[in-house]
C-alpha cells in the first residue's frame, strides 16, 4: 500500500474501553484493540490535518490476558471519589499496518499534499517512537513504538484459526473527515484470523449510528507547517 508505515507498539497495560462498560464508572477492556485505538495511536506518531490514517491490519503477538484494579474515580454529578472495578489488558503487543491518504475536504491545504514529504516524516517518526506521548486506550496506560517488518517474529495466535469478537466498536465518522455535519459512530463484528485482524475502511462499516451535529475547524498555513517546510527543517537539524 502506497504511503504506508509498518510499527509495532507494546505496553505494561492497555484498555480499549467498551463504551457500554463506562456506565456507573465501571470500564472493562476489550480483548484486542479498536480501529479507533490504533487511529489514534498513529495520529501521536504523526498527524497533519492534510491526511488522515487508515488503520489496514494489526496482528496480536501476546496472549490476551487481563487484570482487575480497584480505582476510585470522581463521582458522577457529585464530589469525591467512588470505588470502580477497572479490568486492563496485560502485557500487550502489536504490529500495526496503516497508510495515510489525503484528506480532499480540506481544500484550503491543498498546497500540503505533498505525498513524498509526509511519507517521509511519519517514517521517520515512527523510527523516534513517535511525535507525541503514546497511550493504549487510556492515559495511565502507556505504551511504546518502534519501527517493525510487519508479519516477522512470532505470535501467540498465529495457528488459533478464525476466532469471532463480536460486535466491537469501530470508530468515529468525524465530520472533518466526512465533509458531513454530523458525529456518527461506527459498529462491526470483526474476526480474529491466526492472530490478524484486517479492517474494513470507514465508509464500508454498514452500523452506522447519528450522535449529533458538530462544526470542524479550519486550518491554514499560520496554523499548520506545510510538509515540505517541515522536511527541510529536519533535515537541516533545526528539529
């Protein structure tokens, strides 16, 4: 896939929260992570609002397993802390294949699609582990990237066969992405195949779902640095 980026990202612990679990401040983690997840852990190696990712496959190298924390967020509607049940993923590890297009709904950046320049970048970014602070579904989860072959080394599942997840959260279909005025959520029922998970793109998830109409921001050259400026102040060593 043209504009792609190979990666692998790993952490002590991870929650990819199933959003019916945060009712009453109770969070349960799904067992492999989101679309949506990984969007945004790619989105901290790299992101301009020029492109936006797409988040083709992620392979699961560790076995899944899980633990409970007692926590003791704040209260809903009141002051002080309640007593919550928090149950992370433990000892995770991924490969993630993902490839960035432009996004053509942003027309007053046109003069930033410069392909070869933001390939280049989130390459390099991928090589420093990232340009900002990397988090596995929540921010005391932290996680770590490196760069990777994707497919080498071995996974744990990578002779289990076909195993069904269920019906998972997707992501969100935000409406600078979109060109729409409404925030809508997406549903799908993945399957897990010897370890790899692949994708379906955005606009082929069929659960669709309407939360509520938004705005989106406008950028321009006094608010982003164009690619090409950017590549050359790296390679000049300025950053």
């Amino acid at each position: 896939m043209r504009n792609s980026i190979e990666f692998q990202v790993y952490g002590r612990m991870a929650l990819f929260t199933d959003p019916i679990t945060k009712i009453g401040g109770e969070r349960s983690s799904y067992s492999v992570p989101t679309y949506q997840a990984l969007k945004g852990i790619t989105e901290s190696i790299y992101w301009k609002p020029t492109i936006y990712w797409v988040i083709d496959e992620v392979r699961v190298m560790n076995r899944i397993t899980t633990q409970s924390r007692g926590m003791k967020p704040m209260k809903y509607g009141g002051g002080g802390n309640d007593l919550s049940i928090y149950k992370y993923l433990s000892d995770v590890c991924y490969q993630v294949r993902a490839h960035f297009e432009f996004n053509l709904h942003r027309k007053e950046l046109a003069a930033d699609r410069d392909e070869h320049k933001h390939h280049n970048i989130a390459k390099r970014m991928v090589e420093r582990g990232g340009r900002r602070d990397i988090f596995l579904g929540t921010r005391e989860c932290q996680g770590y990237v490196e760069p990777v072959t994707y497919g080498e080394g071995a996974g744990y599942y990578d002779a289990s066969g076909e195993m069904p997840l269920g019906t998972m959260f997707h992501g969100f279909n935000y409406v600078d992405e979109t060109g729409g005025s409404m925030l809508q959520v997406r549903l799908w029922q993945p399957v897990m195949e010897n370890g790899i998970i692949r994708f379906p793109r955005p606009e082929e998830c069929s659960l669709v779902r309407d939360i509520r109409k938004v705005g989106s921001k406008m950028f321009d050259k006094n608010s982003v640095t164009f690619a090409a400026e950017e590549w050359e102040q790296m390679e000049g060593g300025s950053i």
